[in-house]
C-alpha cells in the first residue's frame, strides 16, 4: 500500500532535516558534537514527559536501593548521554580513522581473537548503551569483518539515511526482520555478527536486574545451532570523545536451565553487569518490561 502525502511530505522533511544536521554536525570536532547533543538531551529531559517519566520508571524497577534524587540524575543523564550519542554517530562518516582508534582504551581484544580462531565465528552481544555505534567503527578499523543486526526505521528514507552512515564506518547492516540466514552464512565464514538482544520481546520471560523481563532468544539459538561463541563487548563513555571499550569472557549458560533459556538468562547477566557501571548510559527511555507488565508479571 503507498503511503499518504502526508506522510510522504513528512518522510522528504525527516530526510531533509537529517542531511543538515549531519552536514553541520559533520564539521564540529568530538567536543562540539557532544555540546550539541547534551544541549539537546537536557530539552528533550524538559519537554518529553513520556520518556523523563518511563525512564524513572525503569530505573525505580532495576535501583530499589537508590536514592530518589539518584535515579533523577541518571535519568536526566540518559537523555544527555543518547544526546552526545546522536550527535556523534551523525558525524560518522567525518571522523578520521585516527581519531576513532585514538578514542579508545580497549581491553579484552584476545578473547575475540581466541573466539575466532575457533573457526565457527563470534556472535558479539552489546546492548543500547555507552556508544554501540563508534564500537561497531572500531572493530572495523581493527581489520574484524563485521556485521550488525539493526531493526529497520518505520520511515524508508530515514532507514536509508542511518544505513548509509553505518556502511560509513564499514559496518554491514543486516535486517533484523529476516535476519537468520544472513547470520548463519556470516558466522559460517568464520565473521563477527553483532546483535543487540536488550529490546522488549515476548519470547521468553528472564530476570533483569532481578525483575522478569521478557527476553529475545536469538543469540543463544543461533548459537546453538551455529556453534559460534557469544561473546559479550560493551563501549562507555569516559570523558568527551573518549571511550573504554572491553571484551568479556564468552557466555557460559546458566545452570540448571535447558540451553536455550540458559544462554539467554546469562546473556541477561553480562548486560546488567556492565549497566551497573555506568547507570546513565542505557536507554532506560525504553519501555523494556512491557511485555512482563502484560503478562502481569511486573506492576
């Protein structure tokens, strides 16, 4: 079915904003994106109550033993952080290779060489935290072959937009909606896939920082059937422009649970690890139990 003028002249307006953005955010340095993006993560924190109110939400659910004034301050930092975040990867296709390799304290790179000289490929889980983004151009200038499972935006021209900056940085994106075989033959040649399993789902119902939380079990089938590790990595911000990025032991599943289940309960247990870090650099605006709340499983 094609879409209405309305929303044609919507999607031409999105583009249209978007390539400006990206051209004038194109020109500042790291520092001046990131004044940008925090400018714009403190007005989107005044003005979208939706988004203030479910991230003190979520963060209510997972730091019971937080300070009310605590959770505040990470909430209205997640928004400055996904702030400094946008900012930055719309100046991807600008930043010099230099200055992403110069970015980066990396730890943990030998786990992923090790997992690899398995021969069977590496499904690398992250989460939406820290800058998944500038990671993501990292590895590929480390020389690793890697690919991205990204959900497709709503809007065609957006997708193709945000598609075109990854393939940027050297990433190859995969289509989260037919995804499996594309992952399959990637891992088959013995490649990096990336995937971030930290959405809502109703696949099967884990804890999350203690709270069933409904979970997607793609890495852990893939993994089974591939025989390809999961190797958790994660990217924090610690200063203006500047990241720490590490490599974390492959996923071992829990025991006591078939694999499946046990894959993805431990899945669960590297993210939260890593979150507890650094509590304002995940997307806690997402509305990560709704499909627990459904169920009843959550008030």
């Amino acid at each position: 079915m094609s879409s209405s003028p309305r929303r044609r002249r919507l999607s031409r307006l999105g583009g249209w904003a978007f390539v400006r953005l990206q051209r004038w955010l194109g020109k500042k340095d790291a520092a001046g994106a990131e004044r940008v993006g925090e400018r714009l993560g403190r007005l989107a924190y005044r003005v979208s109550k939706k988004h203030r109110e479910r991230a003190l939400e979520n963060l209510n659910r997972a730091f019971p033993e937080a300070t009310a004034e605590q959770r505040a301050t990470w909430a209205q930092g997640v928004l400055i952080h996904f702030g400094r975040v946008m900012s930055d990867f719309m100046r991807a296709a600008s930043r010099t290779p230099e200055e992403v390799l110069n970015s980066i304290q990396a730890e943990g790179l030998e786990r992923l060489d090790a997992a690899l000289a398995q021969g069977k490929g590496v499904i690398l889980v992250t989460a939406h935290f820290g800058n998944w983004e500038r990671m993501a151009n990292y590895l590929v200038l480390k020389g690793y072959k890697l690919s991205v499972v990204a959900r497709d935006a709503n809007d065609p021209e957006m997708n193709a937009l945000v598609t075109d900056l990854r393939n940027a940085s050297g990433v190859e994106v995969i289509s989260r909606g037919n995804a499996a075989r594309q992952i399959l033959t990637k891992l088959k040649r013995n490649e990096a896939v990336g995937i971030l399993p930290d959405q809502n789902s109703d696949e099967v119902f884990v804890p999350f920082f203690g709270v069933p939380c409904g979970t997607v079990q793609g890495p852990a089938v893939l993994s089974l059937r591939s025989g390809a590790p999961i190797l958790p990595m994660y990217c924090a911000r610690i200063g203006v422009g500047k990241y720490r990025f590490w490599v974390e032991p492959a996923i071992e599943p829990e025991v006591g649970f078939e694999p499946v289940e046990g894959l993805t309960r431990a899945v669960n247990v590297s993210l939260e690890g890593a979150i507890r870090q650094y509590p304002d650099q995940y997307l806690w605006i997402h509305n990560r139990w709704k499909s627990a709340k459904a169920r009843g499983l959550v008030d």
